[in-house]
C-alpha cells in the first residue's frame, strides 16, 4: 500500500562537519586567478568540455548494493570540481545512498542532501561518517547535512544560496516493469527492485505527464533556493516502454524552461553486458548512456 502524501519538513538525520584535503595547486596545469567558476586547471577545464565521457561504475561494496541505482562518486566529483570552488555548497534532493554527499566529501564542498527513503539515508548517513572518521585532515572545515524526507518540501529547509545542484531522478515508473535490465538478478540476491511502496516517490507515479509535472515542481522549488549563476545537472535516460519510446531527457528539459538550458554531457557505460533484443526482426537498442543535461538559473 501506498502512503498518503504528507507536508511533514524533512527530518535531519546527519549535520557533521569534517576537515578537507585542499587539492587546489597540487594538480597538473596552470590555475588562473581570475577564474570565477572552480579550482581548475586550463588542462582539467578543457578536459571536462569533452560532451561525452565513459564512467564504468565499479563494483558496488555490500551496503550500497541494495539500492537499485547507485551512482559513482568519481562522476559526481567531476561535475562538482567543474561547477563549484572548494568552500561552496552542493545539493542532492534525492540524494539515495550519498553518493553526492561523498563526491563532495572528497573534492572539499559543503553538501545538502534529502532522500525520501529512510533505509537509504541510513546507509548514507553511515557513509558519511565513515568517510569522515578516515578523513580528518588539516584543511578548512566543510559541512554535511542530511535530511529524510520528501524533496517537495526542501524549500522548508533549505533557505537559499546553493551554488550548485546535481541530481538524478528516478527514470519514472521503469524499476517496477517487468523484466527491467537487472531485475531478475537483483530479485536472486534479495536486492531492492525498486526505491520505495511510498506514495510520495515519483518512481511510483504510473502516469508519465504527472511524473514529469511533478519532478517540475520539485526542480521549481530547487530554482527557488539557488544563487543566480548557479548550475543544475541532472542525469537522466531516455525510456523504452512497453514498444515506446518516452524521450525523458528532451520531454524534462522542456519542463525546466525557467532554467536555462545550457547543454547536455553524455555519460556512457562501457562494461554492461549486451542482449541481443529483436534480433533478426527489429531494432531496438542496448541502451548504455545516460544524459547529464546542464542548466544554469540565470
Ligand atoms: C536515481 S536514485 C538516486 C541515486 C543516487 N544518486 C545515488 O547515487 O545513490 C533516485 C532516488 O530518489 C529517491 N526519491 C524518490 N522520490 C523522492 C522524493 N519525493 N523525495 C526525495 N527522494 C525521492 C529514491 O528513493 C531514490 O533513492
């Protein structure tokens, strides 16, 4: 059964802080004062204006492997390292099993994450002071907070002032398809097919226009908390669904319309082991890259 939609403010179940490890002058390149946006290099900044990368995720450890899609901290930290200096504050409002969290961690951001799932914010939480125990360095000290909740009410805790978001939804109802890439596997070993029986999860919502309003308005309110000039990135796939094709990347991009969209990176994956799917009858793709489309509040 579902749960009914609640206004509660999203609970803190984390708020540390932790000292960094500097990075800026200890990288290959020049670093140019005069650069407003982040600590790179010229060589890392060219390097990051590839429009594609290929990111193959590593195998996950045992506690985060519940969770039906886990993102690499490795991507996540190169967005950040792109959008944002050491010091400023990067937001997750589903933030899953703290992948952002730790992303930020490691290149010495402050960080604000919610997850609706109070199981996967455990497992983040856990994450967080783990990697902080093993960190304690001589750095500035930087702040993570986290919250359990729904991202609808971020607004209620988060006041303004984020200097950069990246997030990634879930890819609508697809985890409860039948047959879903790794599902059986997952079912095997006892890992969660899908995030939550929570009706407050857009994973839940059947009807694609609704899902796409409501991400909208989670996506309004996170427009409302950061500083103009801030970035937004969000990972996103394009979806087959039942014969369809429902172009999830173009169709939210027209939604965020009070963004402005600034161009897309394609993620590729390049050890997912490929199906033969119509073969000998039609085309249908192994679908083995992701969208991460870049939007500025301007
Ligand atoms: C694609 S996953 C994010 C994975 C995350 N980037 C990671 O690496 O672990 C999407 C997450 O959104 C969460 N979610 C769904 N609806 C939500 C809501 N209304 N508010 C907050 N989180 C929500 C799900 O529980 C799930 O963990």
């Amino acid at each position: 059964m579902l749960n009914s939609l609640s206004k509660d403010k999203p609970r803190e179940i984390l708020n540390i802080e932790y000292k960094g490890n500097s990075e800026i002058g200890k990288r290959e390149g020049t670093y140019h004062d005069y650069n407003r946006l982040n600590n790179l290099t010229s060589k890392e900044w060219i390097k990051f204006q590839k429009s594609w990368f290929i990111i193959n995720p590593k195998s996950r450890k045992k506690d985060v492997m519940m969770h039906p899609a886990k993102f690499p901290e490795e991507l996540i930290e190169n967005f950040i390292r792109f959008f944002t200096k050491e010091g400023q504050t990067v937001f997750d409002p589903m933030v899953g099993t703290g992948s952002t969290l730790l992303a930020a961690m490691n290149t010495n951001r402050n960080a604000i994450g919610i997850e609706l799932s109070k199981k996967y914010a455990n497992v983040a939480a856990q994450r967080v002071n783990d990697e902080s125990e093993m960190m304690n360095n001589s750095g500035d000290k930087n702040n993570i907070k986290l919250y359990n909740g729904d991202a609808r009410m971020l607004d209620r805790i988060i006041s303004s002032n984020i200097d950069y978001c990246i997030t990634s939804p879930p890819y609508w109802d697809m985890l409860r398809e039948k047959g879903f890439e790794t599902q059986k596997t997952r079912e095997k070993m006892n890992y969660d097919t899908h995030y939550s029986e929570d009706g407050r999860d857009v994973g839940n919502i059947e009807d694609y226009m609704r899902f796409l309003d409501e991400l909208k308005e989670i996506y309004l309110k996170v427009h409302s908390v950061m500083k103009i000039g801030g970035y937004l990135t969000v990972i996103v796939k394009n979806i087959k669904k039942g014969g369809k094709i429902y172009p999830l990347a173009w169709d939210l991009t027209k939604k965020l319309d009070f963004f402005t969209l600034k161009d897309e990176k394609i993620w590729c994956q390049d050890n997912v082991k490929l199906a033969p799917y119509g073969y000998g009858y039609s085309w249908v793709s192994n679908t083995v890259h992701h969208y991460c489309l870049i939007f500025k509040k301007e």
